[in-house]
C-alpha cells in the first residue's frame, strides 16, 4: 500500500476576485444611483420646449397646438383599444361626441332665444369636464358587453354603429345637443381663472397671454398627465394582461386573467380618454353639433394610431400631431402651395389634399413600415446601440 503521505493534494484553487464595488460598477457613482432613461430625458426636453413655444407663436400655431393635444389624448384612448388590446373599433367618434355634448350641456347656460333653444346646467366647467369624462366612460362600459362577445370585423362593425345610432339620438335630443345648429361651448376656467381673452387680463414676460396661449397650457398638462397614466398602466400588470388578451384569449384564460373584465375595462379606459378628448375638441372649434363627430372623425382617429404604430403610446401622440395639424398647415398656406385652392371655389381644397396626404401616408406604413413610426424609432434605436457596443472598449 502506498504510504498516504506521498499521495498529492489537491491543488488549491486561485483567489476569487474582490467584489466590485457600488462605486466601481457605476463608475464613480454612488450606490442607488439610477441613470434616467433616454425616453425619460427626451420627453423632459420635449414638455421644456412645448412650454416655452407659447411666449414666440402666433394663435394659428396656439390654435393647432391645442388641436393637437386633444387628438393625442384621444389617439392614446384608442391605441390602448385597438393596439394593445386587439379590439377593432370604429365607434370612437361616438364617445368623443358624448364627452364634447355632455360638457357643454353640464357647464352651459341655457338658451331660451330663437327657434332652436337648448338647456344647460351650469356647472363649474372642471365639474363638467369631469362628468362628462365619466359620462364617456360609462357609455364604454356599457358597450363593453357587446365588445365581449364580439371581436374582429363584427365589432368594428358594431361599434360603427354606435355612430349612426349617436348622431340620430342627439339630434333628437335637440334641447341637450342643439340640434343641428348645435350650440355653443362654455369656456373653460379653474377656480375662478377663465382661460378667455381678457378674464382676467394676464401677461408673461411682457407677453400677454389671452385664450389660446391659456389653452395651450391647458391641452399640455392633460395631454402629459394622459400619457404618462397610459405609460404606467401598459408597463405594468394591466398592460401585461391586455397584450395576453390581445395575442391569445385562451392562453390569457389559463394563466389567470379574467378576458372579459379585462376587455371591459379596455373599453371603459379607452373611452374615457376619448371623452376627454371630446371636451377639447369642443373647447378648440368653440361650438359643437351631432354632425361634428361623423364616421370621418373614427377614420381620422384609426388613421393616427396605425401611422403612429400600433400599441405605443408615443407613435400615437406623433401620428395624431400629423393627421391633426396637416389640413390647418395646408389650409393657412394654401394661398402659396400650387395646386391648392379654397373648399368651393374648383380644383383640390386643402382638406382633401390633407385627407390625400395621411391617407397615401397610411397605405406606406403599411406596405413598407407595418410598425409604425414607433417601430422605425425602435429600429434607429437598436441600430445606435448595437453600434455603440461595437465601438465600446473591451
């Protein structure tokens, strides 16, 4: 036998390598320290400059910059329908004109004057927005059964519905609605500060702020608000569930969600958001009728989240900023664009042209870009860092 002293020991295995440090893997930053993400510092710029454009343009710009916010509000109502959760609706306009006609009757004055008089309640115009965002919602909510039995073309053809069915109704309920004259939109103020030309006479910086650079402020602090409640709400479990929903009901029903509740409050989020939506539209065109909010205004509103790419809350914001401003650009400066002339008078109006532009621009997306200008952002994205990491010292 072997003497069990000669036998060779194992050797000993190398020193582990001292722990890296908090400070050294953040280099140089202290413990915690989370560096912002690029998103979360663009859109920071982004609300920087939007709020400082109000004080250098002139009410055309102020004006479709309010347009603007109220559509992207609605925009991301109907993304969080249709992209994130897979349910095709061309009732939108439907629940625009619920949150417009339900504002202005809530906070409204009666008219007794004319062949035409309407009611209104009176309410403070913060309560009636309110109300009439809960109104909107409501309405959504009661569809959301519909909704839950029906899915592809056969609920966009119901919800189509809705809009024939609404124009009729409020047409009827001419003393609510107006009617077809319509009636006017109460203007808009908080706590005693009415956001109108001269009540009370207010200026910044030696710029005097009258209706719509008060508006602009207005239409940016909900639209943002809007967003980043969308954001947080598809980051998080909701969104999860919804995008369960959207790619397999049965799979979604295994894994323990609740498919129909979950399109439900699809629906009731979704219309809130266009409720919303509706109340600034109404503030933005200053007076409003059922005929307002025609098939065209759920064509316009479908147009927007695919350009924008569907289920991002961004692409939605950029493609109702350019199906939204594009015939108020092409309308000031149709005088100076060739081809173009005024509704009436012959040849091609900027309306139709705007409706020639999106309409070309929505058929390329889907030929060449089916994700969107969300997805081309994506893909300059991953190109920038994976360009990064190759250039990145090893």
């Amino acid at each position: 036998m072997s003497d069990p002293t000669t036998q060779s020991t194992p050797a000993a295995p190398p020193p582990a390598a001292p722990p890296r440090t908090a400070t050294a893997a953040g280099r140089g930053r202290p413990p915690g320290f989370r560096r912002p993400a690029v998103g979360s510092l663009l859109l920071m710029a982004l609300v920087a400059v939007l709020a400082i454009l109000p004080f250098y343009l002139e009410e055309f710009w102020l004006r479709t910059g309010f347009a603007v916010f109220g559509a992207a509000i609605g925009a991301i109502g109907l993304n969080i329908l249709v992209g994130t959760t897979g349910q095709l609706s061309l009732g939108h306009a439907f629940f625009l004109a619920v949150g417009g006609i339900s504002y202005c009757w809530l906070s409204g004055e009666s008219n007794d004057a004319g062949a035409h008089p309407y009611v209104g309640l009176g309410l403070p115009p913060l309560l009636g927005m309110v109300l009439a965002v809960g109104i909107s919602g409501l309405a959504g909510l009661l569809f959301s059964p519909i909704g839950a039995r029906l899915k592809g073309l056969y609920l966009g053809i119901a919800s189509l519905g809705m809009v024939f069915v609404g124009i009729h109704v409020f047409n009827s309920v001419d003393q609510v609605s107006g009617g077809h004259n319509g009636r006017t939109v109460p203007e808009f103020s908080l706590f005693g500060f009415t956001f109108d030309d001269s009540d009370p006479e207010l200026y910044v910086l030696n710029v005097e702020f009258e209706k719509f650079e008060r508006l602009w402020y207005l239409g940016l602090v909900l639209a943002v608000g809007c967003y980043l409640f969308a954001r947080a709400t598809l980051n998080g479990r909701p969104g999860r569930a919804l995008r369960a929903v959207r790619d397999s009901e049965i799979a979604a029903s295994v894994n323990g969600v609740n498919v129909t509740s979950y399109r439900a409050k699809a629906f009731l989020l979704s219309s809130m958001y266009a409720g919303l939506s509706g109340v600034l539209f109404a503030l933005a065109i200053g007076s409003v009728a059922p005929e307002s909010f025609a098939i065209e205004i759920s064509v316009q509103y479908l147009a927007m989240i695919v350009l924008g790419g569907l289920g991002s809350v961004g692409g939605a914001c950029a493609g109702a900023a350019f199906v939204t401003a594009l015939p108020y650009v092409l309308g000031e400066y149709a005088a100076s664009i060739p081809g173009l002339s005024e509704p009436g008078t012959g040849g091609v109006s900027y309306s139709e042209a705007a409706r020639y532009a999106y309409g070309a621009a929505v058929i390329l997306v889907i030929i060449f870009w089916p994700t969107g200008l969300a997805g081309i952002a994506r893909s300059l994205k991953l190109v920038s860092m994976r360009r990064a990491a190759r250039n990145a010292p090893t």
